[in-house]
C-alpha cells in the first residue's frame, strides 16, 4: 500500500476506474488506453521526466 501511497495520484485514479471497470481483458486494454494516454500530456508527467532525468523522488501536483 505505501508503494501506492507515493505513486502519482492521477495515475493511480485512472488505474482504479480501469480495474473496477474491467469485464474482459480486451475491454481492460481498451480502457487502459482510453485512460493513460491522456496522462502523457499532464504536469505530473512532466515532473516524473524532469525526477527522473535528476535520479530524484517526484512531487506530485495531482495535475
């Protein structure tokens, strides 16, 4: 759970609806799309490049 904890916040809401949406796997890798690909485009995900270019732990905006 405390590696959950400090994952970033609207992946983690995305992952959630994925899971609790799921009838079947194809649908699973549809909704995975339909959900994470916005996230390329979020300033978390910015961030995530940026900590990792830095070797240092991301925070998270939630945005």
């Amino acid at each position: 759970m405390a590696e959950i904890e400090g994952c970033a916040p609207l992946a983690v809401a995305a992952t959630k609806r994925v899971i609790n949406a799921l009838d079947s796997h194809a649908q699973g890798f549809h909704l995975e799309m339909v959900e994470q690909f916005p996230l390329f485009t979020t300033e978390d995900s910015a961030i995530a490049i940026e900590a990792r270019m830095k070797r240092r732990k991301p925070e998270w905006q939630g945005r």
